[in-house]
C-alpha cells in the first residue's frame, strides 16, 4: 500500500482550467493556438497581454518556458512568469509556484517557500494545493510528519473532487491513521470515486479491502459512492 502523489508535467489540468476563464479575444486566440500546437503564436499572443500584467498570460508564459514549447526549455524563466502571476493572487499559480520550490526546478529548493505559496493557495480553497500540503504533512517532507493535519487537507480536497486526494484519504481509513480508525468501509468508497476517475492503484486496494470485507459492507460503501457529490470550490 501506499500514498498517491501527482508530480509534473502539470500541464493537462491547468490548460482546462485557463479556458474556463473569460479574457481578452487575443488571449483567446493563443489558447486556441495553443491547443493545435502551433506555439509560436500562442506566444505571440500571450507576451503582449503578460507584459501588461494580464495574470491567466502571464500563467501561460510560464507554461511554455516550463514545457519548451515555442522557447528553449527554461526553468527559471518559466519560475518568473508564474511568480508575476501568483504575486497578483491567482490560486493555481500560487499551487505551481509551492511545486518548484518543493522540487528545485527553477530556484533552489526550499519547503518553508513551497509551505507558504501553498499555504496562500488554500486559503483560496484549491483543491490541487490542499492535496499538496497533505502530502508534505503525511510524508513529512519539509514539516514535521502529522497524518491527522494530512488527513484535513486530504479531506478538504477529496470533497472537492481531487481524484489522488480522494484515493489517499481511503488509505487513511484503511490502515486507520490521522486519528482516524480503520474503515473498511470508507476506505472502500474513497478508493471507488478514485478509482472512477483512473487513479489505477485506487482501483486495486479497492479489491483488496472488499475481499475483506462483507457483502453487505461492499453494499454500502458502494451505495456511499453513489451518492457522494463533489463541494464546489469557494
């Protein structure tokens, strides 16, 4: 058994969270660029608009220096761009900035950094950011180890959806730590919405905590998965 951690590339997710933002026609020309792979002019469109200040330009800036796409592959540059954004409060950003100083890439590592940029990101309730500072509580990394501070932040991102939050939190109830006893249950439904949304390890502790379990226990966690709905984002 063991814990679940979603590491670069961080690309896929945040590219569907930048469409869903309204902005400039030019803004959305480099999206639409960006996404036929033509990079070259999503650059041409989102350099304008970053050099203005425009923070969703500015987070896209960063994805193209972090990925090489459309500019030599280059770290610290994708680090300055994402700064400018995080600096204006754009929670996603604010989450990718704790990402590199946790792991080094483009500033030297440094976890009382990724600590607080992660820390401004939840404020702001993004799931992507309390899954994070789960994480470095659970495995204590840069902070002392604290599975039940773990387990809070894990929760705050399961509700919200957060597929790797939702499957470490069923390790949690399965083997019974941050406070928490053991749940074969609960451990089952976490490990299902999980699992539904292809988080593969999900998928075999679900099967192995079933075979320890009742059919009728089977038959509620199943029944709690069923009616479980994600919390909206603040």
């Amino acid at each position: 058994m063991r814990l679940t951690r979603m590491l670069f590339p961080i690309l896929p997710t945040i590219i569907l969270l930048i469409v869903a933002f309204p902005a400039h026609a030019d803004f959305q020309a480099g999206v639409a660029a960006y996404d036929q792979g033509d990079y070259a002019t999503a650059l041409n469109e989102f350099l304008p608009l970053a050099q203005q200040g425009d923070v969703k330009a500015q987070f896209n800036m960063g994805i193209l220096y972090e990925k090489g796409q459309g500019v030599p592959q280059d770290f610290q540059e994708a680090f300055r761009w994402y700064f400018l954004a995080a600096d204006q409060g754009d929670a996603t950003a604010q989450n990718v900035l704790g990402m590199l100083y946790e792991y080094g890439q483009g500033v030297p590592q440094d976890y009382p950094q990724a600590l607080y940029w992660y820390g401004l990101s939840v404020e702001q309730g993004y799931a992507a950011a309390q899954f994070n500072l789960g994480f470095l509580y659970a495995t204590g990394v840069g902070v002392p180890q604290d599975y039940t501070e773990a387990r809070h932040w894990y929760w705050l991102a399961a509700q919200q959806g957060h597929a790797d939050a939702q499957h470490n939190l069923g390790y949690l109830y399965h083997v019974g730590h941050g406070g928490l006893s053991q749940d074969f249950v609960q451990a089952h439904m976490w490990y299902n919405l999980a699992a539904a949304q292809g988080v593969d390890n999900a998928r075999k502790l679900r099967d192995h905590v079933a075979s320890r379990m009742s059919p009728s226990q089977v038959d509620t966690a199943q029944q709690l998965a069923r009616e479980w709905r994600p919390t909206p984002s603040p």
